[in-house]
C-alpha cells in the first residue's frame, strides 16, 4: 500500500537523483512525504482514526449488519456504475440469463490478469482517474497493476493502519520510525554510508534493503540509534538480517517499540531474534496495493481482520476471494489475490477485548531472498517489471553471481524490454550476469502460488557469502 518513490521518477530522473549528494537525495525524499501527506491525512485524519477505534469494539453483529448494506452498495454501484461488469451483466441478460446482481455469490471469479490489462475499465464512470491517486506494483505474483483512489478514499484507508499498527501498541503520530524496503534511495553500487534518506515530512528513516550486507549492516544499527526510532516497518526477512547481526554484535543499545512486518508471513525464528536485537514484539500484517483485504496482529499475538477493506471469501482449497468495500470508485467483486488462508481452528474472542474477526495464517507470500556476491541481500524486484508489457514474471537465481528471468510476455514485448530487465535487475544487484527467457507459462508451487523470486542456493553457498554458519541460514522457500 506504499507508492514507491522510484515508480513515480523516470529511469533518466532517478539517475540524476542517483548522482545527488546524500542531503539533497534526503531533501527530494521530503518533498514527497509531504505530498504523500497531502494525499493521506487532513483535518477529519483525527476522526477518522477515532472512528477506525471505536468500530474495533463492534459486536459479531454490528459488522454483518454493516457488511450487508455495504456490499449491496458496492455490487449496485458496480453494475450500473463501472464499465467492466455493466457490460459483463448485459451480455449476461443477452444469453438469457436473469440471475440477480444484488447476490454476492451470482459474480464470476476475477483473475489479476484482468485488472492487469484494462485497469480504467473498473473504474466508476462518474470518477477522473487524472484526480485520484494512482499506485502501480507487483505485489508478490509478478504482475504488475494499477489502482486509483480518491483522496477521502485514501484518507480513511490510513486512518485505519495507523489505528491498528501503530495505535495498537500506543507509539504516538509523531514518533520517528524507519522503512525497510525496496526503493532505490540511494546507488545500488555505493559500498559506503549512507545507505538511507531522511524524509523529515514524515519523520521515516527509509533503509534501502539492497545493501544488507553483513559489514554494511553495522552502518544501519549507527543510523538507528541517530535517528532516535522508535518503530521499524517492514520486510520480515530484511529486518532478521538486521536482527542478526545485532544479536552477534552483542549490540543491546537499540531498543525498539515495535516492529511492524508486510509482504511475508512472520516465522517463529524471525520473532525470537527481533525480541532478542531489540527487546521488543514482531507484529504480523496482511494487506496488498488493491486494498481488498487487510489484517493486523494484536499485542495478544492474534490477526484480525479490517471489515472495512472488504469481504473475503475462503474456499475450499483455501484460496482467499476478496470483494473490496472500501474503494468505491475503483470496485474489484470476488477478486482472486493470489493468496491462501488457514481456517481458524480456535473461535474464540481475543482476550485483547477487540471484536474484529479473526484471520487464520496466510500462506504463499513467502519468496526466496536474492543475495549478491558481496552478501547484499533484497526479497523484493517488483519495480524491475513497471510499465513493460508482462503477463507474468519470476526470478530464479541459479548462482551467487548468476540471475535467470522468466517471463510470460504480452503484446508488443521485445529485446528492448529485455535490457530494461537487465538493467533495472543490475541497477539494485550490481553487475552479476542475467539471462531474460521468454515462456509461455510459469510453473506454480503445489498450492497454486506464482512465487516471484525463486533461489537454487544451498544453505551452504548461503552460508559462505553471508559469512555464518550454515546452520544459522534459513532454507529457502
């Protein structure tokens, strides 16, 4: 749910940016926490923070008498309203079929694939996309999409993460945290400090995840402390490299609230050493860019769900069906995420006193870690695949300094595309060797995930760039 500082800048722009001294790469970082800002919160960011707070205590009733109106609102509004399914259900009508649009269960499946391809085509015909707020990504199947928000929309979409992230644990609005992720905020080839930018607008440390090497980690743990955070959101398996070299550095000055993980399910190895670094909890969270569906962990270790974000459906082979109920403007009805949930065994309510529903675990967000030949580690390529005519895509490393990418290409692909590829792939790695293959299809795992990023690497060749023992490396996948 975070637009990406280098998916708005063109590649000749961001190389410029590149070249920028570190205070003027941190000053542009600032410019655009404060326009994100002005697109997030507002004068009524309070209200509806409180309001986010004051629905947690709703009972199991309250909400299926809000989630009824609401769907029936949406699924109105998207047959009348949204070009997509305004002539799916007149060509339903013309074959003689009369089945009502006001019954949820009525609507067909809807793949990424479609989104994919004609994102306005989902639009509400009385909304300007050119007025709304767009954000592009990957997510973690390696299709890129597209989705648009009204400011209000956006607005009450991080009153609710804030309320339920951070609020949770009681780390006020203005507390400095930092942001491991994939952003190239600074040259991928640098191997000296500073390996970050400080966007003051929003008081966030953002951490480049690509140079997590074990001697440049030590710079990230002097930017921590200096900074003063408070809180770490991010990539599970970037802030556990951190963690680590924490805990074999016998650091125990950098004592955090909370840390906050997306993107990849939390492992109990992962809690044990973020608690051990930094004295705190490891906090689990669901989302995606659609805003479909969205969970957060309670400091009594439970995942709920946020109603609000929309209605998500569990089939039988556990593949989670999401109809968005917060975006009305841009409306995806039985949405198939590309993610699969456990049924919750224990129905209990939280001792936590929230009556927000419950979520089991979440399976098939786990991607394999990318590692370079001088111990850089980073999970997320996303941004490699913007803009370019791909279907589908996957990284498979086949050796430290060796790369192959699959790719299920659309219309108009080319050799061009290919070294776009290339060189965004060398823009975050360095200069290893990277092989584009054009296939028809990509094999899925057993349960039907694309995994996006896929290592050969033994935990021993893991081992050896990463300086650890081989028992200390977590088996891929």
């Amino acid at each position: 749910m975070r637009p990406r500082l280098d998916s708005f800048m063109s590649p000749r722009l961001l190389k410029l940016y590149h070249r920028l001294p570190s205070r003027m790469r941190s000053a542009a970082a600032t410019l655009r926490g404060w326009y994100l800002n002005r697109w997030r919160y507002g004068e009524g960011s309070k209200e509806l923070a409180a309001e986010a707070r004051q629905r947690d205590l709703w009972s199991a009733a309250q909400w299926e008498t809000w989630r009824e109106e609401r769907i029936a609102y949406i699924l109105h509004r998207a047959a009348t309203r949204v070009p997509y399914y305004r002539e799916q259900w007149a060509a339903r009508r013309r074959r003689g079929d009369h089945a009502s649009w006001e019954v949820l269960a009525n609507w067909p499946l809807l793949d990424k694939d479609a989104v994919r391809t004609n994102p306005t085509a989902f639009l509400a015909d009385d909304c300007d996309h050119r007025r709304m707020f767009r954000d592009q990504t990957s997510g973690t199947t390696g299709t890129p999409l597209t989705v648009w928000r009204s400011r209000s929309t956006l607005a009450t979409l991080h009153a609710i993460v804030d309320a339920r992230t951070r609020g949770w644990d009681d780390i006020p609005d203005n507390a400095r945290w930092a942001r491991l992720g994939g952003q190239l905020v600074t040259p991928v080839r640098r191997r000296r400090p500073p390996f970050w930018v400080w966007n003051a607008a929003m008081r966030q440390l953002y951490l480049s995840t690509y140079h997590l090497a074990p001697d440049l980690i030590p710079h990230y743990l002097t930017a921590l402390t200096r900074y003063r955070v408070v809180y770490i959101a991010g990539y599970p398996s970037a802030v556990e490299a951190i963690a680590q070299e924490v805990v074999q550095l016998g650091r125990t000055d950098i004592r955090l609230a909370a840390v906050y993980a997306n993107a990849e399910p939390v492992t109990p190895a992962q809690r044990e050493i973020v608690s051990a670094a930094f004295g705190c909890p490891m906090r689990e969270a669901y989302g995606m860019v659609e805003g479909v569906a969205g969970a957060s962990e309670c400091p009594m270790g439970r995942l709920h769900q946020w109603p609000e974000l929309g209605h998500v459906e569990m089939r039988r082979t556990g593949e989670l069906v999401c109809t968005g109920l917060l975006n009305p403007d841009m409306i995806l009805i039985r949405y198939r995420v590309g993610d699969r949930g456990q049924p919750l065994l224990d129905a209990e309510p939280c001792p936590c006193g929230r009556a927000l529903p419950l979520m089991g675990p979440i399976e098939g967000r786990t991607d394999d870690v990318l590692i370079t030949p001088d111990g850089r580690q980073g999970a997320r390529m996303g941004a490699v695949f913007h803009g370019l005519p791909v279907r589908q895509s996957q990284i498979v490393q086949e050796r430290v300094d060796f790369l192959r990418v699959l790719v299920v290409a659309a219309a108009g692909f080319d050799e061009e595309h290919e070294g776009t590829i290339i060189g965004r792939i060398r823009e975050r790695l360095g200069e290893i060797e990277v092989v584009v293959e054009r296939t028809p299809a990509i094999a899925r795992t057993s349960n039907g995930k694309l995994r996006a990023i896929v290592s050969r690497l033994t935990p021993a060749e893991r081992a050896a760039v990463l300086g650890r023992d081989e028992e200390d490396v977590r088996e891929p996948g």
